[in-house]
C-alpha cells in the first residue's frame, strides 16, 4: 500500500505542474498524453484493488504487489522528470535543437509503463485468487481470472475491444500517440515563427538563422538535397566552445553551443558522396539510438559537422572503470535484462528502416545514469551509417594497444568473407539482420560476465578468427541464469538462419522482465527462473501470427497483446490436462522461431530450457562447438525416420553403425552431446533423434581455466 500511495504523490505532482500546461513550449502534446495515461493507470489499479483485495490482508496478502509498484513508481517518477524538463525554458534554443523531433514520451516512458503494467494486473490477480476467507468466493474469483485467459481472446482485435481500457491501450488512446508528436512539431513551428518575426534583443542574427533552417526541416518546404546548413551559424555563435575530445581521434567532441552541451561528429570529406546517408541519419529518431540533431558544412574547406545528442560514456569504458576481480557481477539481472531490451529496441528500429549496423560493440553502447533510479541506465546505440567515414577511422586505431580484437565481435560468415581477398571492400553478409544479431550475443555475454569474450585467450587475429568459424564461443565463467544463456547462444548459432530476428528478441525479454518483477527473488535469484520454455512461448506467437515474423518493427501499443498472447500460452503449457494445451503443443513442435536450413532436420525439444532438472543455472563446463549439419534427400530421411520411430532399438543400431553417435563418455562423470544452443540433448517421448548430434567434450581433456574452448577441444 504505501508503493500504491507513493505513485498518487507523484500523480498529484504531476497534475500541479501541468496546471501551468499552456507555457509549454516544447511537446506541451506528449507531456499532456502522458499524464493522462498515468491517470488511467492509477485509476485502473486502484478499481483493481478494490474489487479483488481488501484491506485488512494488505499486511499478508498484498506483497505479491510490492515489487510491481515499486517499478510502477519508478516508471511514474521518470516521466515527472520528462515533464518537468519540457517545462523548463531556459536556454529555449538549445531545448529546441535536443528536443524538436523527439520521441522519448511515446518511445521510452510510455513503453516502460506498458512493459510493468501487465506485471501490476497479474499480481492483483494473483492476490486477489487467495483473497478473503469465504472458500465459494475465492473459487469464483479463480474461474473469472481463468476464463480471462481464453484462446478465443488471443487476437489483438478482439483483445483491445475486450481489454483494452484495462490495459491503457483503448482506441482513443493509441489514436493519440503518433498524433500528439505531429501536434507539437507544429506548435513548435508556430513558436519558432513567433521567434524569428520578434524585435527583441534576445534574438540575433545567428538565432533567427537558425530558426529559418529549423522552420525548413519541420515543415518540408525545402528538401536535403545534399546540403546541410552552413557552419558559420554553429562557429559564428558567441558561446559556442569545444570542451574536449571524446575519443583518441578526434572525430567526437563535446560542445557547449546555445546554453546546452553536445556531441559533434567533426570530418573532412566531401559532402556529396555522403548526402544520402546524412539525409537518412538526420530523419531517424528513437529513444535507444543516438540521436543525430542537425548537419553544418564548410564547403571551402569540405569540412562537416554533425551534431549529436551527448551521452556519458560507452559501455567499454563503464566496464574497464567498474569491472575487478572483486566485483563478479558489474549490474544486477534485472539491470542487465534492461539494457538487453533497449539495445534490441535500438536495432530493431535500424532493421525496420533498412540500416545494418555492422560494427555493434561495447564502444558503440552508450549508457547514461537514469535520476531517481538507482542501478539503471538509459542505453543508446551510435556508431551506424557514414560508413567509409567509419572504415577510415576504424583502419587508424585497429592497431592501438590495449583494444580488443575485432574478429571477436564479427559473425562467423563475415569472418569467412573476410579472409578472402576483398581488396579491401565491406564484406556483404557484414550488413545483415543476421550479423547484427551475432554481435548483440557478444555484447550480451560481456554485460552478464564483465568479460570481454575469448579476452584470456592465447590466440589473436587469424588464428582466432579460424576458431570462431568452427564454432568456438566463449565461456560463461561462472552461472548464470539459463533463459538468458538460452537467449545467447541462440543468437550467437553458427547458422544465421537459426539466429532470431530483433523483433523476437524484444519480446522474449520483454516477457522475462515481467516475470521477474512479478516473481521477486527475495535474495535466491536461483528461483527466479520461468516455468515455460521462452522460445517455446515465442514459436506459439508466430504461429499464431505468422505475419510477425518477419517483422522487424513495432509499435508500442501492441506490446500489452503481445505480453497477454504470452501469458495465455503460458497457461495452456503449464495445464497439461487442457486439450486445447496439448493440440497447440502438437502444432508447435512444427513451427521454429527462426528459419530452419535447407536439407536439415531441426530435433525440437519442446521440454522448457528452464526446467532442466540438472541445475537452474547453464553448465558452465561445456564448450560450446558445432557439427555441419548433413544433407539428407527428402524421401529417404522420411523413411529413416519412420523406421526409428517404429523401432528405438533399430535407430540405435543405425546410429552406431553409421558412425553418428556421440563419443561414448567414462562412466564418471557422464557427459551428454550438445544441442547447437549448448545444452544437452534430450530424448524425446517419440524417440525422434537429432541427425547432427554436437560432439561433446572429451572427458580425458582437463580444462583450463581461460574462459574460451582450446585448440585440442575443436575436434
């Protein structure tokens, strides 16, 4: 109760401000939504608790709400914050350029609201189930709560016609998102007319320039056409001032300009080779990538400015100042599923607009310290587009001491397209969804670790690289948490096809940061793991909506359907004796969350991945190598796998026979074969075997403690 009664002090500060609410200046729109889904969202909870709870259990029955609201506040007291910012008209230009297309109410705070909400609304529920001593009321409770989660209401139609108010995404709401960001565009051009047509002495000559340029972005009137406004208005300003480098190059600096500090891209090159992709950096805008703000040139002297939103510093360097061998875990789970999410986010918005990174790494992750929530950070991604500016810099500093290998972060199809002679050309499958993808995995190991991957290894460049394409990964050093091992070793699978796309990743985290909240782990994180496999939830949804699949965007107004489909496959898998449950297991087993590979028989292993009844925790002693996969014809794999059905003993022999088996182990310990994801493979109620096996680990090799797979181990 006293969460509950902290979000209504912050709720009431915010209906304070917005009294005031006409001197907006700056997404006067957006602060105006968001107070009003607060609104709803308080309103909601507390008709919540009022027809599920009573009060004289808030002592006993109410803690299943504890760690909820306490997210809820927080999210709630962040978006005071935003509000309290856009208020603010000091040093109005320099708000003007950092904010004039900005997304952070709709992208950032009303996303995190949607991504807890659903947790707030489950752990009513589950209070309310235990609620009261009447034995008949609590069973009607149950039912009511049960039949919430029907199949016939897993549709996003039919969910926001039936849900949709009690999940803050009715049609009027969602109908205002995009539309309060369109409103404050023109109210901020009206605003900068008001400026520019002024006599005051506020406003000099370089201001009413900059207006008119502003004025033309935001309205369209004139196209980019390969020209970005001229430096002397950014140079020619009275307090404009260079503070200091950002990187050992010199290409990123840190600027005082208008009242307000910012990064600026500085290089010398010319422009219409560029304009293109400037243009398309200029347009892009989301809460989890850094934001290019506007472009300067020099056409003399073809030297170019690209002013950039300032961040704190990068993911590698928070790492080298915090990391030690004192400190094992450098952020907490739940901390590290938050910057997991915003970079997926981040690159989930590149892909839906066509932008590969190529280059994703610790470098290229800025962090920036959140107010009022201690331990989070707000993530962005940098280091996209301009591409043969970015292949010059990277030649020069390749060679500093001290940096990581590259290789480690490239997938194993770029270095194969590497080592060929591409007389210096970017390779092609670097600039896919599917390499994105591998690098992510990288970046997610070290943020779980505190290690750089393969960073004790003795092999570098080449030899390295050689390793990474027959299937080498590095290793956890201690346990970790297996659905986000699980995640990893998905995304880092040798076969792209069998990597998942961004979209899939948002939702699987999305999915597990609820959980979490929703299941506090009350100082035994060994608990905190979900009873349902996450991919098994995941292949249910794209079955089910096949069209997102291939997606690689998506708006924030469906992340309440997509976090309720979850939970409604959730039930149907933990109900075993439902018929429904047992026809949707049926259907899919046949339905894989990536692309399966021509010619290969992918075993499905519908048992979840986080019940292993090993250990909660991944087997951190594995190495982590894989098999090709053999290509059988379709008429004889059919057959064979007819026969070992009928048969279990008659597929054994085969296996043996043919020389397929895994290498049998000593009898202690027993080692298991792997699974391309590095876990072990089960059998399976129909007998149906895998065709490539993994080979495991030779129990008379002894490992070392170096974190990487060794030479003699690639077998």
């Amino acid at each position: 109760m006293e969460q509950f009664r902290q979000i209504g002090e912050v709720l009431g500060s915010l209906n304070a401000l917005m009294v005031l609410q006409d001197d907006i200046l700056i997404n006067q729109r957006q602060c105006c939504l968001l107070l009003e889904l607060f609104s709803l969202a308080f309103n909601t909870v507390a008709e919540e608790i009022r027809q599920n709870l009573k009060l004289e259990e808030k002592h006993t029955k109410w803690r299943a709400l504890e760690q909820p609201l306490r997210e809820l506040y927080r999210v709630f007291k962040e978006g005071e914050l935003y509000v309290k910012h856009c208020m603010d008209n000091s040093d109005w230009w320099g708000k003007v350029i950092n904010l004039h297309q900005n997304k952070d109410c709709v992208e950032f705070h009303i996303h995190n609201l949607f991504c807890y909400f659903s947790a707030v609304v489950e752990a009513i529920e589950a209070a309310g189930e235990i609620s009261g001593l009447d034995p008949s009321e609590m069973e009607r409770r149950r039912v009511v709560f049960s039949r919430k989660y029907d199949r016939e209401w897993n549709d996003p139609k039919l969910f926001q016609w039936r849900f949709g108010k009690q999940y803050l995404v009715s049609r009027d709401i969602c109908s205002r998102f995009e539309h309060s960001w369109r409103e404050d565009r023109w109210n901020l051009v009206e605003a900068l007319q008001e400026k520019r047509k002024s006599d005051s002495d506020d406003i000099g000559k370089t201001e009413k320039r900059l207006a008119d340029l502003l004025l033309k972005k935001l309205t369209g009137l004139e196209q980019f056409n390969g020209k970005l406004f001229p430096s002397s208005i950014l140079l020619g300003s009275k307090d404009y001032l260079v503070k200091r480098r950002l990187d050992a190059d010199g290409q990123y600096k840190e600027i005082q300009w208008l009242g307000d500090s910012f990064a600026v891209r500085h290089f010398f090159s010319d422009l219409e080779p560029l304009s293109s992709e400037i243009s398309s950096l200029l347009s892009l805008c989301h809460s989890n990538i850094l934001q290019y703000l506007c472009g300067f040139y020099d056409e003399e002297r073809k030297e170019c400015f690209l002013v950039m939103e300032l961040m704190h510093k990068d993911l590698q360097s928070y790492m080298k100042e915090n990391c030690g061998p004192r400190r094992r875990y450098l952020f907490s789970i739940p901390v590290v599923i938050d910057i997991m999410l915003q970079i997926a986010r981040g690159m989930e918005y590149l892909h839906g607009n066509d932008i590969f990174h190529g280059d994703l790494n610790p470098m290229n992750i800025h962090l920036k310290e959140r107010s009022h929530t201690e331990g989070y950070f707000h993530a962005k991604i940098s280091g996209f587009g301009l591409s043969s500016v970015v292949k010059a810099q990277s030649s020069r500093s390749s060679s500093k001491p001290g940096t990581p290998d590259p290789v480690i972060w490239y997938a194993p199809e770029v270095l194969a397209e590497m080592e060929q002679d591409l007389n210096g050309k970017t390779p092609k499958s670097k600039l896919t969804h599917k390499a994105d993808v591998y690098s992510f995995a990288m970046v997610c190991f070290e943020l779980i670790t505190g290690k750089v991957p393969f960073e004790d290894s003795h092999l570098q460049g080449e030899p390295m690289a050689i390793n990474i394409r027959m299937g080498e990964r590095p290793l956890f050093p201690f346990p970790s948490p297996k659905y986000l091992v699980s995640l990893i070793k998905r995304c880092w699978h040798s076969e792209p096809s069998q990597r998942p796309n961004f979209s899939s990743i948002c939702r699987i985290l999305r999915y597990i940061k609820k959980f979490l909240v929703v299941n506090p782990d009350h100082g035994h994180p060994q608990m905190q793991t979900p009873l349902v496999d996450c991919w098994d939830l995941e292949a249910r949804f794209l079955r089910k909506f096949p069209g997102d699949a291939g997606s690689h965007t998506a708006s924030v107004n469906q992340i309440p359907f997509q976090l309720y489909s979850y939970r409604v496959s959730e039930r149907e898998k933990m109900n075993p004796n439902s018929k429904e449950s047992s026809e949707a297991s049926d259907q899919s087993e046949s339905v894989s969350v990536v692309e399966d590979p021509p010619n290969a028989i992918i075993a499905r292993d519908t048992k979840s991945l986080c019940l292993d009844t090993i250990s909660e925790y991944s087997d951190t002693r594995s190495v982590y190598s894989e098999a090709p996969i053999k290509k059988v014809s379709a008429l004889k794999k059919s057959g064979e796998m007819a026969k070992l059905r009928r048969s279990p003993s008659l597929g054994s022999e085969k296996l043996r026979s043919t020389g397929t088996s895994p290498v049998k182990a000593r009898s202690s310990p027993k080692v298991s074969a792997l699974s391309p994801f590095g876990r072990s493979i089960k059998a399976r109620k129909d007998n149906r075997l895998p065709l490539s096996p993994m080979s495991p680990l030779s129990p008379g090799i002894r490992r070392q403690h170096t974190g990487h797979a060794s030479d003699s181990e690639l077998t």
